[in-house]
C-alpha cells in the first residue's frame, strides 16, 4: 500500500494506538468522526488536495455543455469548449465574485455571462467582454479570466484536484484507468441514467467505511445477500485505490440473475465509491462529499451505454438500490454516527485475516491509513 505513516501520525483511544497493521489494530478513535477541528483538517489537507470524482465526459457532449459542482466547499463548474477541450474552472467571477452558472445544461450564448454585470467569459476561460471598461486605467483583460483547475479522465470519469502541485493523476491513481476499462471496456461511452443526491447525517468517513466491507451484507441487507456469494475472488489494494470482485447466485424474484455472474466494487482516496451490479451493463457511481462533521452529500449517478436507459434489467438494478440497499445502508450509517457520539463509544476493532476472507474490513484500516497520513501530526 505504500502509505507513509510515522509512528507520531497514529492516534491512540480506549483500547489503545491504532497500528499500521490491521491484523491487530483497534479502529480510528471516534473523534476522528465527530470533532470540528479534525474535520477543518481534512477539508485543508485531503478535499482540497485530493482527486475528486466529478462526473463523466457524457455530462458535457458537446460544445457549450456545462455542469457545476463543489469539490472541497469550492464551486466549480466544467464545460466543453469550441475547441472540443473539457475544462474545469471556479465558478465565480472575477469582478466582484458573483457564482457564474447554476445547475447543469448548454449555454444559449457562445460564452458564460455573469449574471451581476455581464461580464462575458469565453469557454476557454479568457475574459470577452467587460462592459464599459476601455476607459478604466491600466485595465488588462488579460488578467481576469476565469481560473482553471486541473481535472483528468479515467473511463469517461472526470476527476478534479484543486491543488495545484497534487501530483498528476496517472502517478497517483496509477494502474485504476486501465482497471476499470479491463473490466467495463465501454464505460468511457456510458451515459447517466440517472442522478440521485442524499443527504445523510453521517461523517463522510462513515458511510465510506459502510461501503468498504461486506461483513454487514448478511445481517443488513438480505436481499442483498441473495445476490451476492460470500466468498470473493479477488482483492487488489492500490496506494490510492482498491479493487473487489465478488460473484453473483441466482438472484431472487425480481432480479434473476445467472449464478456466478460477475460482480465489481472499486474504491478511490478520498470518497470514491462504484460498483457494477450482475443483470446489466451498469456502473454505479457513489460520491461521499463531506458536508459538515455529521453530515454527508452523497452523490449517487447511474451510468449504461446509450440505448440501454430503459433495459428492464437495469431498472431493476436502479430500483433495488434506489428503494432497498442504499436506503438500508443510510439508516445503518445514521445509527453509527449517533453511536460514535456516545459517551459510551470510542474504538473497535479492525475485523481481518490473513485471507483477507470476503467479509474483511481491510478497506477500512487502507482508507484510515491515508486520512493519517494526510493529516500527519495535525490531528
């Protein structure tokens, strides 16, 4: 995993230090979920650092396409320009700091126009048009522009960093690219089926560490554990990323599926969290976004290939995880947040094998490690 972790960096609690070694080490300590300062932190040194996930090429299909975001409490907005080029810029003007655009569409004009004084951007963020400033001393347009932020694709997907000096994506994330279209060879033509948003009362670490294990599946989600054998055939853990390959039975009632069908799961640092459920050609795309020490806005998106919007099959995939895993998933992250409130709650304990067996928490201790390391003394 190559984390580089010093022994100052590990926190300790209740039952004692959090080690480097998952076979043996208590859980992060609960204030890491609930206190505001740790949480001011990460902001600084993992959201506004880190590659976020943001969307994907099919978002922006054409010239003029847009749509806006916030990555680290930062608008952003991303749009395709007359020169076929995606870019990523803030979305705020840089007059007097008015948001530029809201939602998602096409612009009607050939530039975005700031709503306060019609200051005009082209799409390749130079300032146009500036009303009645020839007049004005020493007035250069070439100095306000709208300012870019880096952004880079893997299988269609769009990932953002605000960080300037981050390193670049392909060192970072290296061998994921090629990971996920080995898998889902057409992802980079999917378009999204559907988009949905949940505010949940949970840190964002919670409902990532809900996603990074199976252990709960038999207990908590039993249809679920119609769908999915417990047993895994593969783990690949990256520094920034990790891979899981389970295997489907037969489904049930509603969502018959043939036993054995392939079923996928990735994670990325810091909240990146997919899957492509047996029945479809599917990726399901799920985005943790802190919003506040308790809460998280997660961002669920649904893409297929084009045509495919209305496959009975992927309906039925939508419908089970729309009405019956996520929402089970949520009021299980809730009651956790609320347990790692409690006086009576700080620290657990990491659920490992040497097999890393299917129901391993692994995941877990690899995201910990990196929110350590990334905090370093600070925390």
């Amino acid at each position: 995993m190559n984390i580089k972790i010093k022994g100052s960096m590990l926190p300790s609690g209740e039952r004692g230090k959090v080690t480097a070694d998952p076979l043996n080490s208590p859980t992060l300590p609960s204030r890491y979920y609930t206190d505001e300062s740790i949480y001011r932190q990460e902001m600084t040194h993992i959201h506004r650092k880190a590659w976020t996930y943001i969307g994907h090429v099919g978002d922006v299909p054409e010239t003029g396409y847009y749509f806006t975001d916030t990555v680290g409490e930062q608008p952003i907005v991303v749009v395709r320009g007359g020169d076929d080029v995606v870019r990523c810029f803030y979305n705020v003007c840089p007059h007097r700091g008015h948001q530029l655009l809201e939602g998602a569409g096409k612009l009607k004009a050939k530039g975005i126009s700031c709503p306060y004084h019609a200051w005009m951007f082209h799409l390749d963020g130079r300032l146009g048009v500036a009303r009645l400033t020839e007049h004005v001393k020493d007035f250069d347009k070439s100095q306000f522009g709208l300012k870019e932020i880096r952004i880079a694709f893997a299988a269609g997907l769009i990932f953002a960093t605000l960080d300037p000096d981050a390193n670049d994506f392909a060192d970072e994330m290296e061998g994921f690219v090629e990971n996920i279209e080995h898998f889902l060879p057409a992802a980079k033509d999917f378009i999204v089926a559907e988009r949905l948003h949940y505010d949940i009362k949970a840190n964002w670490k919670t409902v990532v560490d809900n996603f990074s294990e199976a252990y709960h599946i038999p207990i908590c989600h039993p249809q679920l554990s119609k769908v999915l054998e417990q047993e895994m055939e593969e783990l690949k853990a990256e520094r920034r990323w990790t891979f899981n390959r389970f295997k489907s039975k037969e489904g049930f009632p509603g969502f018959e599926l043939t036993p054995g069908s392939p079923y996928y799961a990735w994670q990325a640092w810091p909240h990146f969290c997919a899957l492509s459920l047996p029945g479809s050609n599917n990726l399901i795309v799920l985005r943790m976004a802190p919003d506040g020490v308790g809460r998280c806005a997660e961002r669920v998106d649904i893409y297929t290939p084009k045509g495919e919007e209305d496959n009975p099959k992927l309906g039925a995939v939508r419908d089970l995880f729309m009405h019956m895993f996520n929402i089970e998933d949520i009021a299980i992250v809730e009651s956790v947040q609320r347990g790692l409130a409690s006086m009576g709650y700080d620290q657990g304990r990491y659920i490992c094998d040497k097999e890393d067996s299917w129901f391993t928490e692994y995941q877990l201790h690899w995201l910990h490690m990196q929110v350590l390391e990334a905090l370093g003394d600070a925390a």
